[in-house]
C-alpha cells in the first residue's frame, strides 16, 4: 500500500521484500491476478491467527507493489493472489491460498500434505477434479517467508578461483557427508556448519579437491506421494524456494542464523582454498502438474511461470510433472536474479544445472543453444564470470545435448562415463566370457579430453567434466558388485532408477569375499581413469572411501545409512582413500595431465617428439587396424611434457582378462621411465627405479602410470 511520507514510484521496487526506513518496499509479478495481498504472520503462529493482511495498490508490467510500514527483520509473511479462474486458459487463481514469496531469502516450516494446499478440489487421497477450485484456506498447513537482514561480515573473503584446468571437483550431501563423521560433534552433524568443520576440510584438501558440488540446496519439500509412505526427497530436486538455503540443514533454528550459518560455510571453504558450486533446480517446482499443490508460482501466474500447452496442461519435459517457462521474461529475471543473489550476497563459486536442456527449449519446444537465458548467462557481467556447469539432457523429445551447450560452459560428460564403464566393466566380462568388446578408440578419445563433443567454439578440454559415478546411479563400488539395481527400498517395486548401467559383478551379484580383490582393482582403475584423464574431473561424494548403497541406484529418498558416508574405515577403504589422494596430486605435480586446449598429434618440438602419442601393447604407433580392432584391449597414452618444461607421462591402460607383456614406447627424448603407481597395489608404492624402454609385466585389467626419469 502506498505512504503518505513516501515519493509514488513510476517503476516498482526490486522484486521481493526490501528493507528501508520505516519498514519494507515489496513487489511481485502476478501479470493476471486482479489483487494481491501481503499476509502478515506473527512469530510462532503456524495456524494463520495472527494474520494481518495489506493489498498491494499499486502495479505495473504485471508487478504488483507497495510499501509496508513497520515490517523488519525477523517478519513472517506469504501472499493471497486473487483473478480468474479458468483453467483451460492456465489461470488458477485462488485467494484462499497461502503463497510463498518466489524472492523469499529464507523459508520457515514445511508443507503439511492435506487437502487445502491444494488449489482445486481433492479428497483425503489428494485426488480430485482440478477443473473446480477448492476452498479450503491453506495458511496452517504451508511454510511462511520470513524477512532476513542480507549484511554478513564476510572479511578479507577472497574467491580461490581455481583454473577449470586446475580443479578436481567433489560431488556431495551436505548431510549425508558429516552425519556420521566421529570427529564432527553430534549437533552440527549434517548440517552447514558440519560441511565446513576442520576435520572435513582437512579431508578435502588431503584428497586434492578444489571445489565442492552440492547436492541442492535451495528450500524444497517432499513429494507428497513420498510422504504417503512415509519417506522423503533426500536428494532436493523438488525446488520450494529459489532464493533461500534449506534450513534444515542449518544447526541453528533461527532463519537469521541459518541464512548466515550457510554464508559462513562458504567463507570457510573459501579460506581453505575450496570452491563452493550449488547444484540447482531452475528446470521445475514442487508444485508439480495441474493436479499438484499450489504453494507460490501456480497461484501467483500460472500462465506465465508455467510452460502450457493451448489446453492449460503443464508442458512436461523435466518427468517432475511441471518445466519452468524461462521463455518469459519475467521467469527468466526470477532465474538471473536468484543466481546474482547466491553469487553476490552468498559468495558462491558456481552452479551446476540440473537438466539443463529444459533451460535452453525455445518457442518450438526444441533446444537452442542461443536461447535468451543461456545467451543473459553468458553476458551477464557477475554470472558470466563463474563456474557454470550444465547437466546436459532432460527426458523431453531429443533431450540429450551432451557437448552442445555454448562456451562458457561446461557439461558432464556422460560419454566419458559410459565409456570408462564399458573398458573397465562390460567389456570386461565380455572378454572372460569369450566375447569381443569395443575396442580403445573411444576411450582413447575420452582419455584426451573428447574434442569430438568440445572441439567446437575454443570450448577446450575443460568443458568436459569427467565422471564415473554420480549422485545418481551406482556408487564407484557398487558398479563392481552388481550387475542390476537393487531399489525394492524405494518402494517403486524396483522399477525406478536406471536399469541400463554398464557395470559388472564380476561373477556374484552383491558382497562376496572371494571377489574383492579383484572389485578393489577395477575401483583403482575407475578413479584413476576419472582423475588422469584430460578435463575436468570429478569424485562422488564417498568414493574414495568404497562407499556402498547396497546396490540402490537412486537413493533420492533415503535418509539413513544407505546415503549416509560411514566414516568407520576398513583398512582396505583406508588403501582406497590413499589411492585416491595420491592421485589426484599426480594430477597436481604433473601440467601435462592438466592441459588447456586439445592435442595436436603434431610435433612440437625438432627431435620430432610430438605433444600426445597413442601406441600398443608392442610399444608401436598406434594404426587403423588396431584402432578399428574390436578386440584391442591395451592402449599407451604418452602426454609429452617435455615441450612446455615439464616431465612426460605415460599411462598404460591394460583391460585384458591375463597377466601380459607391455613393450614401453621408445620415442625421441626420453630415455627412461619410472613407475609411479599401479592398479595391482592395493596402496600406491612409487618405485624410483629408472626402467629403460622395453617389456614389462602388466597385471590382467590393470593401469599404470609412469614419468619421464630425470635425465640428470
């Protein structure tokens, strides 16, 4: 409403709640609704007594606007947004709704699944028509938005910065990391101030990481069909509030001390030289399809947040029921915004979108690499200067992208996964079965950082980022125990989760004691593929310890020690961890492993030693036949570091079912190698025995990686 004292605005206010003398300017789009009122709230009240409620009087563009006077730190509030009903037009409008504030920096409570917060009529199952609207009053069953002050004292932060080329990323939970750590104390177990306690810090760093992936962590809710048998979304991608951390993942109660727990994460990481990248959900909302509840977007424009088809049904491309609409731009400002706050007031590294495909779908539904939002990320002067990370495909019609998005981009490469899995695994147990695999060549091409997927546009080998497990699928340990998935605890009879996951048992399905040693191996050789390969690398969260699900796939909604990291380490987890670690400062210690731009193949320097070299098992060029051999199974990599000052490695990748001679590349320069690790060892022994080119023995599925010897 407007104040007598205060100037009327020609331009509303910047969206959501600002505070400024004598109380608070605030503005949201509703471009359709006829009224939009405040709801005041006082502290405490969960069941709506209290509430105050203050039309907004002024709008324009859609923006509905005003000033409240009094309103300061620590209000509670939501939205009553009022118009037409008619659904076949997209329009739900519903003044009996409480809506949350989509600018909300902080969220309180959580979504009580009853019929009232849904916008049309349900019955006790929450089914219903949703042609009819319901006219239940919803504010004592859906969270409040509560007014927070934005000022931190955030020091002498300074960003790491770390080059893509650099870094080592590591995908992880917030809660399942710590919540069982010992050396964590009980109360910040799982939460933003258990993320950055020393003894996880000195974990990350000891590991070589240099850069956190969170798994969401903007404000959600469960699925209420979750919570019908009585489990939860763990995983966060059921996105309730784009501007506000989670709070229950916050030690503190209050919505104050959570939104500055969650900065104070980020500013400890920074002074322990860890980025901090947020994986985020602009794809969809919880408010799922038509039928799903109307909690804030729904209620305020349906028609415009929404992508719909000409029968007012959700567009839906994300398998979550609803796909935001960033064709609209005012959706599109709402995404922009909420990514400017995470950066500028949170001091965040980066992001990595989830389905990022249904981001860049243009007016014909079809991808677009130079959609408007894609194309405002890349120019906008502070997103555009971060880490930017997409996840490349969604489940709509031609939704898998995998190296189209624009620079400066970068995308997980799920070719490098599948391949990496197929070498080491499948074709594996092709081989001991008499079968032929497929060959080195596109390991080969992976290896080298896929310039087939990111050759084009100077994106360079850093738009690759080079996994083997994920948050989403089997563990690094569980891709070599079970050849099926095993979900029964999901409660979906097993149908959900991926069923095609190129792993491999190695003869018996789940744990068996006679099998680990060799599963250790091909866990070895998964993670150093992952950590030498050129591009950017990146462990999921646990791996590194041999963390185990049981041989569930898609965890997303167990809260329990299926997710949970166990801390308590058998020695051979200790070896792994050990393993890991080394290699990444293999990574470290060596540039020509780190490398900028694509190989060349050319010669680089006048004793004819080119920049990579790809040979065979006799230690011979590598030639079309046995590259188009599907029965190759050794392939030697050769990244000359001799050119930019540096030493050389060798990697030799040997995926045969026995023990063989490897003849070790005699090529211009050098005269000697050394043996810096084996996959056969169960923790890495660094010889420093110079070895002249020539044979060598080389365990049955097994890497090696070697230097350059000192020519001192």
């Amino acid at each position: 409403m407007s104040h007598p004292s205060r100037p009327v605005r020609h331009l509303p206010p910047p969206l959501g709640m600002t505070l400024v003398e004598g109380g608070a300017e605030f503005a949201v789009y509703a471009g359709h609704a006829t009224a939009v009122e405040v709801c005041l709230f006082e502290e405490g009240d969960l069941d709506g007594v209290t509430e105050r409620r203050i039309p907004l009087t002024e709008h324009v563009h859609g923006v509905w606007h005003g000033f409240l006077e009094g309103v300061q730190v620590g209000q509670r509030y939501g939205l009553r947004a009022d118009g037409p009903w008619r659904p076949s037009e997209g329009l739900r409008y519903n003044p009996a709704k409480l809506l949350l504030d989509p600018y909300a920096r902080a969220v309180e409570g959580d979504v009580v699944w009853l019929p009232p917060v849904f916008g049309h009529q349900v019955d006790g199952s929450l089914t219903g028509d949703d042609e009819v609207p319901g006219t239940d009053d919803s504010a004592a069953f859906v969270p409040r938005c509560v007014v927070v002050d934005d000022r931190f004292d955030w020091g002498d932060d300074v960003r790491p910065d770390h080059a893509p080329a650099d870094s080592v990323i590591y995908e992880t939970h917030v809660r399942s990391l710590t919540r069982l750590h010992p050396e964590v104390p009980e109360e910040l177990r799982g939460t933003y101030a258990g993320m950055c306690h020393p003894a996880v810090i000195r974990h990350l760093t000891e590991l070589g990481v240099t850069a956190v992936e969170l798994l969401p962590v903007q404000a959600f809710t469960s699925e209420p069909e979750l919570v019908k048998r009585g489990a939860r979304n763990y995983w966060g991608y059921n996105t309730l509030g784009f501007f506000a951390p989670h709070a229950p993942y916050a030690a503190a109660s209050d919505p104050q001390r959570g939104v500055d727990e969650f900065k104070g994460m980020v500013k400890l990481l920074h002074a322990a030289g860890i980025e901090v990248i947020l994986d985020v959900v602009y794809n969809h909302t919880a408010e799922q399809s038509r039928r799903g509840a109307t909690l804030s977007w729904r209620g305020l424009d349906n028609r415009a947040y929404y992508r719909l088809d000409e029968r007012g049904h959700d567009v839906d491309v994300t398998g979550c029921g609803n796909t935001l609409d960033v064709r609209h731009a005012m959706v599109c400002r709402m995404v922009l915004d909420s990514l400017r706050y995470w950066v500028q007031e949170c001091h965040v590294d980066g992001f990595r979108f989830d389905l990022a495909v249904a981001l860049g779908r243009g007016r014909g539904d079809d991808y677009d690499p130079d959609h408007p939002f894609l194309v405002a990320l890349r120019t906008d002067p502070v997103l555009s200067q971060v880490k930017l990370v997409a996840e490349p495909w969604d489940v709509g019609l031609h939704g898998w992208r995998t190296g189209q998005f624009p620079p400066p981009f970068s995308e997980w490469n799920d070719r490098f996964r599948d391949t990496a899995r197929t070498f080491w695994l499948q074709d594996l147990a092709a081989v001991h079965a008499d079968h032929p695999g497929h060959g080195v060549q596109e390991l080969a091409t992976r290896m080298a950082g896929s310039q087939d997927l990111f050759g084009a546009r100077d994106r360079g080998p850093s738009a690759s980022v080079n996994f083997v497990a994920a948050h989403d699928g089997f563990t690094l340990a569980d891709l070599t125990r079970y050849n099926t998935k095993h979900n029964e605890a999901n409660g979906e009879q097993n149908h959900d989760g991926n069923s095609s996951n190129r792993s491999w048992n190695h003869g018996v399905e789940g744990p068996e004691e006679a099998l680990e040693p060799l599963r250790r191996r091909s866990m070895r050789n998964l993670m150093a593929t992952q950590l030498l390969a050129t591009g950017v690398p990146m462990i999921n969260g646990g791996d590194e310890l041999g963390r185990t699900q049981g041989g569930n796939n898609n965890a997303y909604c167990q809260d329990n020690p299926v997710s949970w990291l166990d801390w308590d380490l058998e020695p051979w987890q200790e070896d792994l961890l050990a393993t890991t670690a080394f290699l990444s400062h293999l990574r470290r210690e060596f540039p020509a492993l780190r490398q900028r731009s694509f190989f060349t193949g050319r010669e680089v320097h006048d004793d004819g030693s080119t920049d990579l070299g790809w040979f065979d098992a006799e230690g011979e060029p590598m030639r079309s036949p046995a590259w188009e051999d599907r029965s190759t199974r050794t392939l030697q990599m050769l990244l000359n570091g001799a050119w930019i000052g540096h030493r050389s490695v060798l990697i030799v990748m040997h995926g045969g079912a026995e023990d063989t001679k490897v003849t070790l590349p005699s090529v211009p320069g050098l005269t000697a190698y050394e043996l810096l690790w084996d996959s056969a060892f169960e923790r890495p022994q660094p010889t420093g025995e110079p070895i002249e080119p020539g044979k060598v023995s080389v365990t049955a599925a097994s890497l090696q990686v070697y230097r350059a010897a000192d020519p001192t």
